[in-house]
C-alpha cells in the first residue's frame, strides 16, 4: 500500500490495516501523535464506552449532546429515510430502577420541530462566551455567533437562544440548553455548533477528547470513532461552506426533524375514518340535563339564579374509540391490530367513546323558553384550562365566558380535553414517575382532538344540537348552525392551537394565554411547582418513582417532546395557517398573551406565533417594558385594512405599583424558572379574558366566513392593557 499526503484518512481503509501501517497525514502536523518516520504518526487510544447505544462525542454522558443521529438508523420505508434508534440500556432510570421503555420513541422518523438541544460544557460562562439569550434572539443569526444551529441543505442560521439549566448549578448536572424560536422544518437536517466556549474568566475552554479528535484530524485506534469520521467531515465541511471554522469548534454534531406524514398520521387517520364512518349523518347525542335560571335579584345571586346565563344543557355524544378499553379511561394507549400498520384501529372495529357535552344559553339570546329567542346565538367550542373539565362552559353567576356569551350573544359549548383532564390527573403522576407511560397520555389526547370534532359536527349538522327542543326557544333555535368556532384559554389555547390545525367544521378561533411546547413551557410555569415533586421523586417516598436526577430531569423533557408533538400545539400549529394537512382548510386564530404571564410563558406564545405565521398587533408593549433588549423580533405587524388572517395581541395590566388595581406584573425570569408571587407582581394569567375590550375584540374575529376579522379596539396608539392600567399613568 502506498498513501498519499493528506490531511485526513484514506477513505474506505481498513481499521486493522490502518493500526499496522498508520493514518496518511500531513508531516507537518501531526496533531500530538508520536510519529514513527516509517509508518507516520502512531494512532491515540481514547475510549469509548457502550459506544453500540451511546452518543460518543461526550464519552462520560451516553445521551449527550442531544438530539444526534448517532440515535437513528436508515430506514427507506420512513419519508425522512431514518428511524429513531434508542436503547433502552441508555435511558435514565427512576428512583425504583425503571428505565424509560423507548419502544414508542423508535416509531418516529426523526426529532422534534420543538426539539430541546442538550449539551454538557462543563465551566462555560454564557457572558463571558456571548451566547445569543433569550432576550436578544437575533444574535443567534450573527455570522460570529458561538451558538449556532444552521440548516444543512442551506446554511441559513436558525432562529435560537442558548441557556444553562437554572434548576441547578452543578456541572455535572447542568446542561447547556439551545432552544429553537421558530420550530425546525419538518423532515430537514441541522447541524448546531458550538464554538469558542469561554470558562467566567474568559479562558476557551478544552473541546472533549473524541471530538478533538474529529476536529484535529488525529487517528485512534478505536473502531467507533474512526467509522465516523466520514460522517463529521461532513459536518465540518458544511459548517465551512457556512462560514464556521473547524478550529474553533467546541462541538458540532447533526440530527433530523420528523416529517409531517410521522408526527400527524395517527390524528389525521383517526379523523378521517371516523367522519367516514359517520357520513352524512349527526352524531348520536342524549340531552342528560337541563336548568333554566332565573335572573338575579337586586340583592344578589343566590343558588338557581344567575344575571348572564338563562339554561344550562349537559349530555353526552358518542364517537368512535380508538383506544384499547371498552370505555377508553385514563392511562388507556390506542389500539393497533394486527397486523400492526402503526395507525389506529376500533376494537371489534365499532368500539365507541361517551364522551360529555357542557352548553348554555345566554340571557341576552333566550329567557323565556316559551317565547322565541330574542336573538339567534354564535356557536363556540370551549376549551378549558389545565386538567380541568369541559363543565367550565357552565361556571358561576360573573365567569369571563358567561359575560363573554351574554355581551355578545354567543353559546358556548365544552368537552373534556381526554387525555388531559380533571379525570387524568392520577394518571399524570404516576407518568411522572416512569416517563415509559407517556406514550398513554398523548395517545388519549388524540382522541379528545376527534372527540372536539365530533361536538363541532354535532353544534353544525342540522340533526345535532340545533335539532332538539333544549336549544330551542318557542320551537326556534336558540343559535345558528351555519358556522361554528373556537375559543379556549391557557390549556385550551395550547391544546387549542394542535385542534386549530386539524378541525374541519371551524376555521376562526381565538387562543387564549396560549403557549407551544410543553417541553419549554413546564419549567417556566408556576403550575409546575404542583407536579415537580413527583417528577424528581421528593414527593414520592420510598416506594416511589420520580427521576432525582437534574440532568436525567432535562434530558425526559426534551425526549418526552417527541412524542408530545402528537397531542399539543408543537405538533400542528405549523399547519393552521399555512402548510396545511390533508383535507383541512386553514385557520386564523387570534391570540391574546398575558405580559409575564405566571403560567404560560410568553415566550413560548411568540414561540407559537413564530411558527404559525401570526402578525403582532403594535404597539404591544410600552418601550422598555419588554425585558428583551431587541423585543418581537421576526414577527410581522398587522398589514393595514381589513385583516383577517392569524394576529397576537399583548395584554398588560402594568408594572407592578404602576397604576393597577392589583398591583401590576413584573417582566418574568429570563432563565427556566417560574415567576412566583410576590416576587413577580400579581398572576395575569386571567386577565384578558375578563376584560370588555378583549372580549368585544374576539367577537369581531369570531364572525363568519367574509365578516370576521381583527377589529383593534384598543387605543390604537396605545398597548392593549386590563385591570385598569393606563399606559404612561395618565
């Protein structure tokens, strides 16, 4: 054998070949090795454990960085051509020794659009490095930035901030978060670099050793490593062409988006065979109650009356079930028959799911049952809050939605989000615990999108709701069937935002405190505070699970996204504008975003907004009360004239001892930690749902087809703002 000077190995080389006559290599830089003038240099030993199951780049963390195409295989029969590939050996184990099942992981065809990019830097100081913050994301677009995530068959750089897990401040345990701001194209390869990572005194940082060896050109005598050199050349060789030197790379790895058809082919399956099967017809429903009011008296509201709602109706529907029980309850995953083709199935193939309808009938539209209406009511779906319960469409004399339905003679109509439920909260505990039982809830979760569905077909079919003699007054309709909408708040704009890119009987709906990825949106969540216990497992005692592991905590967030896709925003908000699924019209939703917001971030609603194509109603904010330094960065303003497409709106009830009735709200933590009261002003969580303009704002958009449209009826000079505020104190 004779080689050529290069600067790299002959490709195709045989390892054994290699370690008995040595790397070609450049005389001239032998990258440390001892050089035999014979043979050239000698390779290095550095090892590789569990290197079959393991991410190799950081040989002391078998899953970092993360996500990697070290974690997929080829697979023609999938649309991106891959396969995700874990082993379970290398999944983080609870407090009992369970180790995550991945069986589920390993059906999809690539990562997350949302995807949480982990790496462990120990001793990086972000300041000191220039990582691109949340407060600032176009620096992450700068050609020098030291965090960067570029689109492999463009090099464009990708919208993203960079952040150290603030839940801990061990280097062991805390990773290096990357975040995308606009989700990753479906089915597209990325590759993040990091590179020029600087320690709090501003010394670069040592790359880890099998990188190093990548980078630096230097040959091993380990088999993992030098079968993937081919691999990383190729990564290096498309960071060049981008303009990202090899030299000051810290670590560079690549990894895969999902495709469109792997991450809504169940939903969309599930969908079209069950409105198939229930053709022209309604859905069968039974009326179980019925409670006319009376008014309130000067005195008050006392039990049976209510000043904004006149009848409440409950009952149930039927639509076909999906899920492997009779009654299809909590913790219950799909059904596939056999032969399994990955989509799912009706056991006996007729299986059906009861599910549960909560309307009522404003004051203003109907009061005298006897009489015919005195006006014909808008009906709207209700999407209810964190596992809560489609009931809240009836709440009390004074509730935002029985003042929203009386102002403007709407009728709203609930049901359970199933999978995610006042009904599913013990099963969302034990999940906590073993991650392996995930797979269970967002399976269900899709079930309670068609359930939704099928309550759209049942508010819109002439043999549904309108048809029966409880929304009638004086033998007339107390509504119009004609068209039907969506408004949901906090979990119901979240879970809102997935139903929006997949419903057919709805085109305009409104997202209230909305948000996008669970992943980013848990820890940034007061709500979460409830739940953590279970998940690190302090809660759980001695014969509990839970994950005590911080690192362990990050990384089952991140993968958990995965498959969360299926079952929230993450998954189909691309599709609700723009981009559209098969058989599905578009959508426009209007988003109303509480400023520092305890529950939803909102970061993740412009995260959302990003993705859906939304425009930004102006001025949203006052100058400077915006903790960004460059704020609303890549989001479009609304376009002069009638507008009917998709728009956010901020709401501020200011800052705190600024001119509030309650005291106002601080901007919320720049890292991932929630705002606790009192430290971060009042909760606005609820604010722009109880608010006259924000009501009056939604009904201008919740019109039909050619009238709907975003009316600003707020100062249009000023930001939109609740409880009181005046911007500027006046």
């Amino acid at each position: 054998f004779m080689c050529q000077t290069t600067d790299r190995l002959v490709p195709g080389l045989a390892l054994g070949l290699i370690l008995v006559l040595g790397a070609c290599s450049d005389n001239n830089n032998n990258n440390g090795n001892s050089e035999n003038p014979e043979t050239g240099p000698d390779p290095v030993s550095i090892e590789t454990p569990n290197a079959d199951r393991c991410e190799i780049l950081d040989s002391e963390n078998c899953m970092f960085p993360w996500p990697s195409s070290a974690f997929t295989v080829s697979d023609d029969a999938s649309v991106t051509g891959l396969r995700i590939s874990l082993n379970r050996e290398s999944m983080p184990a609870n407090k009992q020794g369970v180790k995550v099942d991945v069986a589920e992981w390993n059906r999809n065809d690539g990562f997350s659009p949302s995807q949480m990019l982990l790496a462990l830097v120990p001793g990086v100081d972000m300041e000191q490095t220039g990582a691109p913050p949340i407060t600032d994301l176009e620096e992450s677009l700068d050609p020098a930035a030291p965090v960067v995530v570029i689109r492999a068959s463009t090099g464009e750089q990708h919208l993203v901030f960079a952040e150290l897990d603030a839940n801990t401040d061990d280097p062991s345990q805390q990773t290096l978060i990357v975040r995308p701001m606009v989700q990753f194209e479906r089915g597209e390869r990325y590759i993040v670099a990091l590179r020029n990572m600087r320690d709090a005194a501003g010394d670069l940082l040592e790359a880890p050793e099998v990188f190093r060896a990548f980078r630096d050109d230097t040959l091993t005598d380990n088999e993992a490593i030098e079968e993937r050199r081919d691999a990383m050349e190729d990564i290096f060789a498309t960071l060049a062409d981008a303009g990202i030197a090899r030299d000051e790379l810290y670590l560079a790895w690549d990894f895969t988006i999902a495709s469109v058809e792997n991450i809504t082919e169940r939903v969309l399956h599930i969908r079209d065979d069950a409105f198939a099967s229930l053709g022209n017809a309604a859905p069968e429903f039974t009326v179980t109650e019925v409670v006319d009011l009376e008014p309130c008296s000067d005195s008050g509201c006392e039990e049976g009356q209510d000043a904004y709602k006149s009848r409440t109706i409950t009952g149930t529907f039927e639509v076909p079930n999906y899920l492997n029980s009779d009654d299809g309850g909590p913790g219950v995953p799909f059904f596939y028959d056999q032969p399994d083709d990955g989509l799912p199935d009706r056991l006996g193939g007729d299986n059906m799911f009861t599910a549960r309808f909560f309307c009522s009938v404003a004051r203003s539209v109907a009061e005298d049952f006897d009489a015919p209406p005195k006006a014909v009511a808008r009906p709207s779906l209700y999407g209810h809050g964190l596992l809560g319960s489609g009931d809240e469409a009836l709440r009390g004399t004074g509730a935002n939605v029985n003042i929203m339905a009386d102002t403007h003679q709407m009728m709203f109509c609930g049901t359970d989000w199933t999978g995610f439920s006042e009904e599913d909260i013990g099963y969302a505990v034990q999940v906590l615990q073993d991650f392996s039982l995930f797979q269970n809830v967002f399976d269900r979760q899709q079930q309670g999108f068609l359930n939704f569905m099928f309550l759209a077909r049942l508010l819109k079919h002439e043999q549904g709701l309108v048809s029966d003699p409880a929304f009638q007054a004086g033998g007339q309709p107390v509504f119009d069937n004609s068209t039907v909408y969506y408004d949901g708040n906090s979990q119901g704009g979240i879970l809102g935002g997935a139903l929006m890119g997949l419903i057919q009987d709805v085109t305009r709906g409104v997202l209230g405190v909305p948000g996008m990825s669970y992943s980013m949106l848990l820890r940034r969540s007061v709500d979460f505070d409830l739940y953590k216990p279970f998940f690190s497992g302090e809660g759980t005692g001695d014969g509990g699970g839970g994950y005590p592991s911080i690192k362990d905590q990050s990384f089952l967030l991140s993968m958990v996204q995965m498959l969360w896709d299926r079952g929230e925003s993450s998954g189909y908000a691309y599709h609700i504008q723009d981009n559209l699924l098969p058989n599905t019209p578009a959508h426009s939703v209007l988003m109303h975003v509480a400023y520092g917001d305890h529950q939803v971030s909102m970061w993740t609603a412009e995260f959302m907004a990003r993705t859906i194509g939304a425009t930004l109603r102006g001025p949203a904010l006052e100058p400077g009360r915006h903790p960004d330094s460059n704020p609303f960065f890549a989001l479009e303003p609304v376009p002069a004239g009638d507008y009917t497409g998709s728009v956010l709106v901020y709401f501020d009830d200011g800052p705190i001892d600024g001119g509030a009735d309650d005291g106002g709200t601080r901007a919320p933590p720049t890292d991932n930690t929630p705002p606790f009261e009192p430290d971060y002003g009042e909760d606005p969580h609820s604010l722009p749902r109880k608010d006259a303009t924000a009501q009056a704002q939604k009904s201008f958009f919740l019109m039909p087809e050619g009238e709907g449209k975003f009316v600003d009826t707020c100062d249009p000079s000023l930001p939109c703002t609740t409880d009181g505020y005046v911007p500027g104190g006046s």
